[in-house]
C-alpha cells in the first residue's frame, strides 16, 4: 500500500494484489506476469511467478523486488516537508486573491488544495500530483526539473533527428505549456508552483545537450550556425537511387490530369502519393476520384497514429493505388513502392509550400528506381526553384558516383510488417467471437450517464473535465442514434462509475484530450 498498490480481491489487475488467507498475490504495474508470496505465520515460505489468469504457477524464485506501481512514491517525511511547502504558497495566494477582491477563485483554490493536501497525508498520492513536484522534490522556485539528461555521462553525445522540426517543438513546448497552466493559475484551479512542472526552456535545453549532431536532410539557419561549418553531407546512396525527376506542369487541369497519372503507375504497380493545402481539399479530391474509379484514400490528423499506419500498410498491399494527405506526407514516411509524388498547388507560398517542406516531400519518391514529381503551379516561385535546384544537385551527385562505381539503381525491397494495428484487429475477433457487440449508439440514457459523470467530475473540483463533458454532451445531442464504437472514451465513461482524480495528459482528466469525434461516414 505505501508504494501506491491498491487491494483488488476480485479482478486481477496491474498495480492491484489480492489477499487470500496466507497468500499474497502482486500484479505489478510493469510487468506481464504476477508475484505469489505464501506466507507461514510471519515468514515467508515459498515465493513463485504465477500466470495472473489462471493462477497457475510458472517459477519458484528465491527473492524478488517490486517496484512501485506509480513513480510518485517517496518516504513520509519527505512528503510532510513539502505538505509545509504547499500550505505556506497556499496562504500567501489566498491573502493575494481577497486583496484582489477575486473570492471564487480562493474559494476555488482553497478546497482544491486542501483536499489534495489530506489526501497527501493519508495515502501519500493525490491526482495532479506532478503540480506539486517541486514542493514534493526539493527544487527552488524557477529551477529546471529532472529530465532524462540528469541520468546521462557527461560526455554522451545526441543525435536530433529531422533537427528541423524536432528544435522548434522543443523550443516551443515550454511556451504552450506555460500558457495553459497560467490560465489555471489565475483563475485558481492551481498553486503558482504548477508553473515549475514543466519542460525544459530553450536556453535551458541548449546548456544540458552537450555534443550534438544534427541529423536533417533541410537543416534550418539555426542548425548550420551551431555546427560552425562542421556539415557532413550524405547524400550518396550505397543502392545507387537517384533523387527524382522533378516536372512543373500548369495548375489548371491539375486533377484530371492527376487521376491519368494514378492509373498509368496503378498499371504498373506502383503508389502514388498526393499533398494538397487543406485537409478538406484532400477529402474532397478523395471523393471525387473514388467516383471516377481511382482506388484512394486520404491521410491526415484527423486520423489516429494506429489509423495512419493501417492507411500506408494498406497502400503498400496495393490495397488502393494513392493516399492524398497535407502534411502528414513530409518527414518519416519511408514507401518503396511510392514512384510518384504530385504537389497540387505548389505555387502557394507558405509553410507547407516552403522550400524545406517542397524538399522534404520530393524526398519521398526517392526510394524508387521510376521515381518521378510533379508540381503544378502557375509560376516558379523561389522556393520552388531552390527545391528543384537542391533535388538536381543531389541527383547529379549521385548518377556520377553511380556511373565511377558501375551501379545500377534498383528498388528498394521492404518487408511490410505488421504492428500494434494487428493485435487491435485479434481483439476484434475476440470480442465478437464471445458474443460483445462492438457498437453502441448515442441514446438518450447514453447522454444521461455523461451527464452523470459530469456532474460527479464537477463534485469532485474537476472542472476542466465537467467542461469538457459538458461541451461534449451538446456536441452528441445532434447525433442521437448514431453509431459509436465501444473503444470511443465516451462509451467507457458511460459504463463505469465515475472515478475520483484527473488522468494523466495536458486536457485534464481521463485522457479527455484524447477522444476523438466518431468520423461522419462519407
């Protein structure tokens, strides 16, 4: 119990144990099997790793070590020194809030922090615990937390891939989440200290990194200004693959003349990939060359991360012949059998139409030996003249090292592996063999439990997680009697009781900003 493992004695879980007169059994939070410790009286007579299922015993063990099940565990004096910490920054905020005249926000705040102060002191853990990390860790104000770099040597050495996209986010995470916690703060949901639960400043981030390489095939002005001309350009390719042929043809007849070219590389089977400006103009163009008969589909946030992999995984099946996405289609997607990429509207100056962006999405044809790329546009604007120029000069780099060395391109050949997406579709089949229906519909008792659990949220001082359910409720009213599968967050709500606490994650509570409005069939 001190390390944060509940007693559960009738359904096994991770984090849980049971008791059953003399034996103890332990489910860690970390692993996949369970501890059975058989005890005689005081001592301990036998210690065995046991299948959680069905009990069975798998390994007598001499000793062994449980970890606690969540990692905010530290000794009781620790945590009564920072119980100080908290209620002295409490006072001082509640005396700034009624000189201010803002009495709902102490209000607010006092019961909010008073309860996770009680809960402290009797169970060691409360949710939202990581807002008073720095009471809890000792730390000063403002000062950095702990990250992964306090575990490395001194001289490690990092290598920041896709540095043109990675830095940024980096440099950008510190101000998002300032942002959203300020707003907490001065409206009394949270102590000031939640503002030192956070990530890494810029300038904080660029003092710990130590020796760095910077891994981009569009290294940005920041990048190249670090390296202080140290560049090491690699853009040979032991297969002998050339960069495509880069063609501009005219903007106007752009899709007819596109849905041609998906036909003539379906014929010979290859992939298409197409980057539009919006996500509304990819499912548009979608639609319409499905009704001329073009197998395709589309690809952009609106997606999950399991959803996008099951999209390419079908491509390269050859399932369907071209994915139209944004820019979901840049950096990281690596499709062999892809030998065309068309650009619609590449005249658009912009940040998807930039010339790292331009670069970034030619480069992903260049894994095949008929790789081809099409902007249409207009006019040739600077970024587009200086992808076109970058994608010759790489191209004429290596059709010279290929002629030196007698290399004849071909394809790459990939396996197409399955991954996470696969054992969603076993748990499918699992759950229709058993008879458990995988859809439910939005009813009027289906609204009535959300609004349950909205009204226990609010009871609970979770009033980021009643806004949310609430703005959720008016969105499912006009949905009445549509589908929603039971993997929809939503539906886990309505069938559980309301639990005490805020999940983990920048939305609040329950993995709240990780649900996702059922897609209107199309």
């Amino acid at each position: 119990i001190d390390i944060q493992y509940n007693r559960n004695d009738f359904e096994p879980s991770r984090g849980k144990f049971r008791v059953r007169g003399d034996v103890v059994e332990v489910w860690p939070a970390y692993e996949e099997f369970a501890y059975r410790i058989e005890l005689w009286g005081d001592e301990v007579e036998r210690l065995s790793i046991i299948n959680p299922l069905t009990g069975e015993e798998a390994k007598r063990l001499d000793e062994l070590y449980v970890y606690p099940a969540k990692h905010f565990v530290m000794p009781q004096e620790r945590v009564v020194a920072a119980i100080g910490d908290i209620e002295a920054e409490l006072a001082e905020r509640l005396d700034q809030f009624r000189q201010e005249g803002k009495l709902l926000e102490a209000q607010r705040l006092s019961a909010r922090t008073r309860y996770d102060m009680e809960l402290l002191r009797e169970t060691g853990f409360c949710p939202g615990i990581e807002n008073y990390s720095r009471a809890l860790a000792g730390r000063k104000k403002g000062e950095p937390p702990d990250t992964l770099f306090a575990f490395f040597p001194k001289d490690f050495l990092i290598f920041i891939d896709e540095s043109h996209v990675t830095l940024p986010q980096v440099r950008g995470m510190h101000a998002g989440d300032k942002s959203r916690k300020t707003t907490l703060v001065e409206h009394g949901f949270r102590l000031p200290m939640a503002l030192d639960n956070r990530p890494l400043q810029f300038e904080e981030f660029e003092k710990m990194r130590g020796q760095a390489v910077f891994v981009s095939a569009t290294p940005a002005d920041w990048e190249l200004e670090q390296s202080g001309g140290e560049v090491v350009q690699q853009v040979i390719r032991p297969t002998g693959l050339v960069d495509p042929l880069v063609h501009v043809l005219p903007a106007r007849g752009q899709v007819p003349h596109l849905k041609d070219e998906i036909r003539k590389r379906a014929e010979r089977n290859e992939r298409v990939l197409v980057t539009t400006l919006t996500k509304r103009l990819a499912e548009d163009l979608t639609n319409y060359l499905v009704e001329e008969g073009v197998r395709c589909k589309w690809l952009h946030s609106e997606l999950d991360a399991i959803e996008r992999v099951e999209v390419i995984r079908e491509l390269r099946e050859q399932k369907f012949d071209a994915i139209i996405g944004v820019n979901l289609l840049r950096e990281g997607i690596d499709i062999p059998e892809v030998s065309l990429v068309a650009i619609l509207d590449a005249d658009k100056e912009g940040f998807l139409r930039s010339a790292t962006s331009l670069v970034q999405t030619i480069g992903r044809s260049a894994r095949n030996v008929n790789a081809e790329v099409i902007l249409y546009a207009d006019k040739v604007t600077d970024s587009m003249q200086q992808a076109m120029d970058e994608t010759s000069r790489r191209r004429e780099l290596q059709l010279a090292y290929n002629a030196e060395h007698g290399i004849t391109p071909e394809t790459i050949k990939k396996a197409i592996k399955r991954g996470i997406e696969e054992e969603i579709a076993a748990q499918r089949v699992i759950t229709n063999a058993v008879g458990v229906s995988e859809t439910q519909y939005v009813t009027q008792e289906f609204l009535n439990e959300l609004e349950r659990e909205m009204h226990a949220a609010a009871q609970n001082l979770e009033f980021e997680r009643a806004a949310q359910l609430r703005d959720r409720i008016v969105e499912l009213k006009n949905q009445t009697g549509q589908a929603v599968a039971t993997g929809d967050p939503d539906f886990t709500l309505a069938q559980k009781k309301p639990k005490r606490g805020r999940g983990r994650g920048r939305h609040g509570s329950g993995s709240s900003g990780d649900r996702r409005v059922p897609k209107p069939e199309r």
